[in-house]
C-alpha cells in the first residue's frame, strides 16, 4: 500500500494516522492535489491503474474518513474517465454523491456536478 511520507509515516501500524492526517486535512482543502499524489502513491501521470487502487484502498480499508474517502473516490473516478471508463467513474461520482452527511456538502456537489457532466455526454439514442 502506498506510503505517505509527507505526514511522517511510513505504513504499518502508522498508517491509520496518517491516513487521518490526510483526512482533516481534506476537510479544508478540498480534492487538495499534493495530498491526493500521495494517497495514489505517487502513481499519477506514471501508471494509472496502480494510483486508481492505490486511491481506491484508502476508502475500502478506512471508511470512516470520509473526507480522506470522498476525495479519492472523486480522484479514481476522474483518472477512469480519462481512462474512458465511464461506467465506473460514474459508479465512484454516485458513493460520494449518496453520503448525506452534512459536512460532505462540498464534496457531494463536486460529484454531483461531475455525474450531470457524465450524463450531458451520453450519447442520445
């Protein structure tokens, strides 16, 4: 799993820590990219796939942080729709979209504004 050196951590039994770090503060800043390189583990613009799990992890193994989780879910899915999956980005837009809790506001209007997006550019049969 990826290591968050920024936070002074190495994995093991730190990782919850720094993965609460990087959930307060994505509290505050929002979709913040620096923190996000670190949760794909240092994989984006190098190998897609690996940074998507990488980023996909965090919200599987520490659900709980739901900043941390709104984040990476909001990430993976734009890299899959660069990756022209759109079925599972749209999958990943909807989990953030769906949480109700009212701290997730932000978080929840960016995928809402992502999931309309998504829905404008299907085709039209």
């Amino acid at each position: 799993m990826p290591v968050i050196h920024e936070f002074g951590v190495e994995g093991g039994r730190d990782e919850r820590k720094a993965h609460n770090v990087a959930d307060i503060l994505l509290k505050r800043a929002i979709l913040d990219a620096d923190i996000l390189r670190g949760l794909s583990g240092w994989q984006e613009g190098k190998n897609a796939a690996v940074a998507i799990s990488n980023l996909l992890y965090w919200p599987e193994r520490y659900p709980e942080m739901k900043f941390a989780s709104a984040a990476c879910r909001l990430q993976a899915g734009d890299f899959l729709m660069q990756l022209g999956d759109r079925d599972e980005a749209g999958r990943l837009y909807a989990l953030v979209a769906a949480d109700k809790s009212r701290d997730l506001a932000e978080y929840r209007a960016l995928a809402g504004a992502r999931l309309t997006a998504l829905e404008r550019s299907r085709p039209k049969n």
